[in-house]
C-alpha cells in the first residue's frame, strides 16, 4: 500500500469565531496533517454566511452543508426552516445537515423538532445526500424516524457516535455510518468495547471542532488537524495501522459524499 494517504474531517465546525484569529493557519495545519477534505456543518440560518465563505475561498478543501440543528429549533423555526429549503431550491450541497434531535439542553420544542428532523430526512432521500444526524438523550427516537424514512435510498451518519453496541448495530443496520472524533480518545468511552465488534467499514473520522478535543488537547479549541489523533486512537482500538484506518474511513467518506470528496 501507499503511504501517500489522505483524511477527511466529516464535521467541522470552522466557521466559529474562536477561529477568527487564525483560520487561514488552522487550514494550513490541517493540510500538513493530511486532511484534505472538511465537511463543513451548518447549524441555522446566521451561520450560512460563514460555512459558504469557506467553500467559496477554499473550493475542493471546504464542502458545505445545509440545515437547521435541533438545538436552533425554536418559535422561529417555520423561516429557519424556509431559508433552508431556500437554498436548497437555487443549488446543491454535500449533505443535509446537521440534523437531529436534542432533549440535552431543552426539551421545549421536541415536536417542532422531531418535525424538522423528518423534513431533513426526507429531503436528504430528495437530494440523494447524506444526512448528518446530532443526536443527544434522543438516540432511539432518531433511529425510529431513519427507519421510518428508509425506503434503501437514506444514506448518513450518526455524528459524534459514542453508544452502546446494541446502539451501534441498530444504526449499521438503519443504513447509516458511525461519526467517530475526539471521544474516543477519552478514557472512559466506550469505543474500545464496541467498536472491534463492527468493523472499519461504518466509520468515519471527525472532530466537530471547535468542540471535544481527543487528548491531549482536552480543554482547549478542537480542530481538523487533529484528526489523525482520532485515527490512531481508532486505528489502536482496531489493532491496525493508520494508514488502513485512513485508507478505509476516507473510502468510506467518499462513497457517502458522492465521490465530491
Ligand atoms: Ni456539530
């Protein structure tokens, strides 16, 4: 095999304005790091300037995304939800996303949610695009929409994934891949018992940067280039190489990614 590889961070967040100060370095880092490729997340409608910036000012490193978060699901939803659908109507975007559901931080508008959640799903099976699920206290609701919506065509990832086995079969099985990022670094997670059970071919490497550094940059800002830490962690709970992780999660990106990235 090569050692000429590339990873793809599947869920980045590089719009965020703890990377004002240094965006253009963290991107240089990233490429010296061999991450080539960053799906770039939205999350509602005041976020859409900065994810498309990226794309514009670095094509074939940056893809964007499009949707509305569940944690930006509020009173308002119906013209987030518009601006979405807005844009989806004059181009195309890489995914759909991101997506899902939230009772973590508020269980107010759980409907309203779960509406918009269905809406995602369907217009992912619309676009034929993945969709990139957040899920927090609310995996089994989400899987049930997925498997409501799953007609062969639903394709996407359960970002940062950290469950059960019995989490994770349900997932494979409902079609959609494990988003695997910094967590799984962490000492107690529980990637190193679940993982090995499944295989390398439902994983995806992320960082959700700025959020959840794997160690040792816990407690600090996130970013892309660090996903090759998550690839060796991943590669050690798998007992292989990196070079095979890179190799198997970025096939598995480009397959899921239309071959865009
Ligand atoms: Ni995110």
């Amino acid at each position: 095999m090569s050692n000429e590889f590339l990873l793809v961070d599947t869920h980045t967040h590089l719009y965020e304005e703890s990377f004002d100060v240094d965006r253009e370095q963290v991107l240089k880092r990233c490429v010296d790091a061999r991450v080539r490729k960053l799906i770039i997340q939205n999350v509602d409608s005041t976020t859409i300037e900065g994810v498309l910036k990226l794309e514009r000012e670095h094509p074939g490193l940056c893809y964007a995304t499009m949707g509305l978060h569940p944690c930006y699901v509020k009173e308002n939803w119906k013209e987030e939800w518009a601006i979405v659908e807005k844009w989806w109507s004059e181009r195309d975007f890489v995914a759909v996303g991101e997506a899902g559901l939230d009772y973590y931080w508020d269980k107010t508008f759980i409907a309203e949610q779960k509406e918009v959640f269905g809406l995602q799903l369907r217009l992912a099976k619309q676009k034929g695009v993945p969709i990139i699920i957040h899920s927090r206290d609310s995996f089994y609701d989400c899987l049930e929409m997925v498997k409501a919506e799953q007609d062969g065509s639903l394709k996407g990832i359960f970002h940062c994934f950290s469950g059960s086995l019995e989490e994770a079969q349900a997932a494979i099985k409902a079609g959609m891949k494990l988003g695997i990022g910094g967590t799984c670094t962490y000492k107690n997670s529980r990637h190193k018992e679940v993982l090995p059970k499944l295989g390398l071919e439902h994983v995806v490497l992320e960082t959700d940067s700025p959020y959840l550094p794997p160690v040792p940059h816990r407690g600090k800002r996130n970013e892309s280039a660090y996903v090759p830490l998550v690839a060796e962690a991943v590669a050690d709970i798998f007992e292989t190489s990196v070079l095979e992780v890179a190799r198997i999660t970025t096939a598995n990106a480009r397959e899921l990614f239309g071959g865009l990235v």
